[in-house]
C-alpha cells in the first residue's frame, strides 16, 4: 500500500486578502455520475492545494456502469467562460481533459496559445462508447490543435497506442518510449502512459520523453472495476504543477494519491468503483473506536462522539 502526504504549499491570505492558492484553468465535460469530469477536477486539485477553475465543455449522459451519451456546449459559450475568468485569475496551469468536439477544441486552442508561457496538460481518454466517425473527427482536431501545444499528455497505454500508432505491424507491443516518440513527432514532449500490464498482479505507468524514460511506477492490482481514475490522475498532476513540483516530483505524488484514492474505494450506485478523493482525510482508526461508543437512550451525539476526524488542512 502506497503512502500520499499533502505537499500543499499555500500561504494564509495576507492583510491586503490576497492568497497564494495557486490556479489550474480545466477544460472538461461534467459527469452527473461525479465519476470524472469538472467534479474530478475540483476535488483531486483542491486535495492537493490548488483552485480549481471549472470551464464546462458539455455534459456527459452517464450513470456509474456507462456513458449513454454526450451533449456539447458550444464554442462561443466555451470561450467566453475561459476568457472572463482569465481576465480576472492569475493562472498556472491549463488542464484539457474531454472537450466534446473540434469547434470546442478550436477555441481551447486560440484561448491556449495565447497564454503560451502556460503548461498544457491534456488527458485523452477512451471514447470507445462514441461514433466512429466522431471519435475519428475528435482525435483529428486534437490531434492538430491541442497536441503542438501540450507539454504532458496522458492516457492509458491502449488508448495512447491505438492513437498515436495505428498502423503499427510490428508482433512486439510499442513501448511506452515509443508511443512517446509519436506524440514527440506532433509536439508533445513529455507523456505519461498509464495501466500497463506486465503480468496479471501489477500494472505500470511511465512518464517518458521521445528519447527516455524518465520515472517508472509499479502497483497492485485491485479487484475492482473503477471510472474516473484517468481525470483524478491528470488533475493532480496538473496541480501539483500548479504548486511548484517539478514534472517527475508531480507524476509520482500523483500516482501514488491515485493509488490511496483506489484503495479507498466506494461504489455509489449499481456500475463500477469511484476513486476516493479525499481519502486523506480519514481516520480509520477513529471511526472504528467510535462504532464502540455509547449513547444514552434521547442524547444527540457530538462530533467528538462520532470520532471525525479533524482537517487540519486549509480546505
């Protein structure tokens, strides 16, 4: 079991109330299900220090088992929620996960390059629920516009490889330096290529150039089938960025948050595992001392009485 410490960096606010909360600017879809999407974003990036700053792309139509469908916001109302809140947020770091289209893409793109001196951390995720023909129109367009300008792409390793290496004959599987070099080729120089399986206990996920790799992680299988997980995982990243880690530093804080936020896992509804994302501010051993307590017949418990645990973090 892997352990995660908070590595929050932030101040108080100081006597002119300005606060040294550092800022990531997500672009992503919200999921009713609270899976992955903006809800993800918000949680796992506040976990970790930073303000999450949500620009919505579209909504998902989706329970905890599967996406049924997927509704977008369209590009001018894209635009203009990431330039007001950009005119007024000193802003690290941009996050891209799911955008729902190349006219969203497009605008993401103009809004990005013009804030070039920012880092772009984009997250591709499975769209094996989609069209072909939309999945095809998508993968295109961010191909095109998002990919020259991202500084870390992440996916999962089958998702990554059946993308950026389509025609790929060899008998051998690509390595994750591989499918690096092919998002090297389009402008990506650092990717992070997640849920490699070298046997059937442990699975991998390496961050690596077009001509290294620069951090291998290794953990546990579990016996559970999670949603969200690739969402929880970029917008730690993209925070911890945010707050002053560098990229190898990010990646392994991140991963092992993930695998803290996994263990603690809970089933919301009927389909598949949600990650915990705020596990760290449990108290196992509390809760358990207070299942053992008394109360008197009418007596209202205290919070004292229940064992919550206390935050001692600013959030």
């Amino acid at each position: 079991m892997s352990t995660f410490n908070n590595p929050t960096q932030t101040e108080p606010l100081d006597d002119e109330g300005d606060s040294s909360y550092p800022c990531v600017l997500v672009f992503n879809a919200n999921d009713p299900s609270g899976a992955g999407g903006v809800t993800a974003d918000i949680l796992a990036c506040n976990s970790v220090g930073a303000h999450t700053l949500p620009v919505v792309t579209g909504c998902y139509i989706k329970d905890s088992a599967e996406i049924l469908n997927h509704f977008c916001i369209d590009s001018e109302g894209v635009s203009e929620q990431a330039r007001a809140v950009l005119e007024d947020v000193n802003v690290q770091v941009f996050k891209v996960g799911f955008c729902g289209g190349p006219e969203a893409l497009s605008v993401i793109a103009e809004v990005t390059a013009d804030y070039a001196d920012l880092p772009v951390i984009a997250y591709m995720p499975s769209l094996s629920w989609w069209e072909d023909d939309e999945i095809e129109a998508y993968l295109d367009a961010f191909r095109e516009l998002i990919l020259p300008q991202t500084t870390l792409l992440i996916g999962n390793y089958s998702t990554l490889s059946r993308w950026l290496l389509p025609d790929w004959s060899n008998a051998r599987a690509p390595s994750p330096r591989e499918i690096a070099k092919a998002a090297g080729e389009l402008g990506v120089p650092y990717s992070l290529v997640t849920g490699i399986t070298p046997n059937a206990q442990t699975f991998e996920n390496v961050l690596c150039t077009p001509y290294n790799v620069l951090l291998t992680e290794k953990f546990e299988r579990q016996d559970a089938v999670f949603t969200g997980t690739g969402d929880t995982l970029s917008a730690v990243v993209s925070a911890l960025i945010a707050v002053g880690c560098d990229l190898e530093v990010a990646t392994k804080e991140a991963l092992n948050y993930l695998d803290g936020c996994l263990l603690a896992g809970y089933q919301p509804g009927m389909g598949l595992v949600l990650p915990d994302r705020l596990f760290w501010t449990q108290s196992m051993g509390d809760l358990e001392d207070a299942e053992d307590s008394d109360h008197s017949e009418g007596e209202i418990p205290s919070v004292e009485d229940f064992g919550l645990p206390k935050i001692t973090t600013r959030h």
